[in-house]
C-alpha cells in the first residue's frame, strides 16, 4: 500500500481556492480504491474505515484536474488516507448532508441556513406588521362608528333641550301673561253695600282701601 508521503509536491495548493475535503465516519469497505477512482473524492479517514453508505450521499467535491488525476492513477493503491497529513496539505472545509447530523455544517451551509431563517423571519414581521395594521385599520372603523353615534346622541340631545327650553320659555310667558292678567283685573276694587249698609271691599288691601270707602260715603 502506498503511503501518503508518496503523493507529489501539492502544498502549492494552499495559496488555491479552499477544496472541499470529506470526512466520513463509518464501518469498513469493501473497495475504497474504486470509490475513490469513481468518484473523485478526497476521503478523509477519522479512525475508521470508509463506508460506502457514507459516501454514495456526498456529492464531487471540485477538486482541480491535476489533483483528480493523481488520485485516479494512485486510488487502485490508496485505501486509508492520514486525514491530518491532508488538513496539512489543503485549505480544508468539512461538508455535511443536510439528512445527516453526525458532521458539523461548512460554514457556506451555516451562512445559507441563517439567511433561510431570517428571510423567514422577515416574512414573518411582514405578516406581523400587515396583521397589526388590519387591527388598527379596524379599530379606527370602529371608533369612528362610536364617534358617529355619539355626536348623533349628542344632537338628538342638543334638539331635546332647545324643545324642552322652548316649551318652558313659552310656559313661563304663558304664566306672566295670566299673571299679568290677574293682577290687572285685581286693581279694580268693588264696593257694594248690603240691606243692613254694611260696606264689603273687595280689592286692594290697606290706604287704597281706605280712600274709595271715603269717596263712595262722600267724605272725600
């Protein structure tokens, strides 16, 4: 079996892109080597062996044609690979199925699932605010029925008031007229006299009284 320090000079390779390198954590495999000349992977190797469960769920990992070409003519006598000789070699990032949560999400996935929950939650206080304006709209509607129907009372009230004014107004004018009439017909005194001339005044009280008995006995 080769070992790794067989592979060429691809420390050069660090000043690339980042290449996706997989970890995989399972049971033993049949044929590593024609997994690993298939598919094109890099298979990184965490005390175990690759499983091939594992690794039909991972899709091609990009890595430069060079590099693929070298891992096609050594995969037939590659089987387990140093997992730490390789984060040496390449700028590492460790990808995961989104069905599989025994391996910690890349960063790219991180970054896509937190701007998944903030679209969502954007749509959410969209919803929230399209919600509380409704409300808002609502309430309005229905303080502006309560206002209506208040300033109605208020009129119906308003109207009550100047029929209730009026009717007094025209009661009180009533009274003073036939208080007016009362007193004008009660200035006039009457004076009779009986058999007996015995003289009966009907009138006015005090001094008035006093002179028109005078002025009918013809003293004054």
């Amino acid at each position: 079996m080769s070992s790794i320090r067989s592979m060429p000079d691809i420390c050069s390779l660090e000043a690339s892109p980042p290449l996706e390198v997989l970890e995989f954590r399972g049971g033993p495999n049949k044929d590593v080597s024609a997994f690993l000349g298939a598919t094109k992977h890099i298979a990184i190797i965490q005390d175990r062996y690759l499983d091939d469960k594992w690794l039909a769920s991972y899709t091609e990992s990009g890595l430069r044609g060079d590099v693929l070409e070298w891992f096609d003519e050594m995969s037939s006598e590659v089987s387990v690979l140093d997992w730490r000789v390789l984060r040496k070699a390449f700028l590492c990032r460790f990808h995961r199925k989104e069905s599989n949560p025994a391996y910690p999400p890349t960063p790219a996935a991180a970054a896509n699932a937190a701007a998944v929950v903030a679209q969502r939650a954007e749509v959410a206080v969209v919803a929230a605010v399209e919600v509380v304006a409704a409300l808002e709209k609502q309430a309005e509607m229905i303080l502006a029925a309560g206002i209506e129907a208040v300033e109605t009372v208020n009129q119906t009230l308003e109207v009550a008031v100047v029929a209730i004014t009026e009717a007094a107004v025209a009661a009180v004018k009533k009274m003073e007229a036939a208080t007016a009439t009362a007193t004008k017909s009660e200035t006039k005194s009457v004076v009779t006299l009986d058999a007996h001339s015995k003289v009966l005044i009907l009138g006015n009280s005090g001094v008035g009284k006093s002179c028109l008995l005078s002025r009918y006995l013809g003293h004054g």
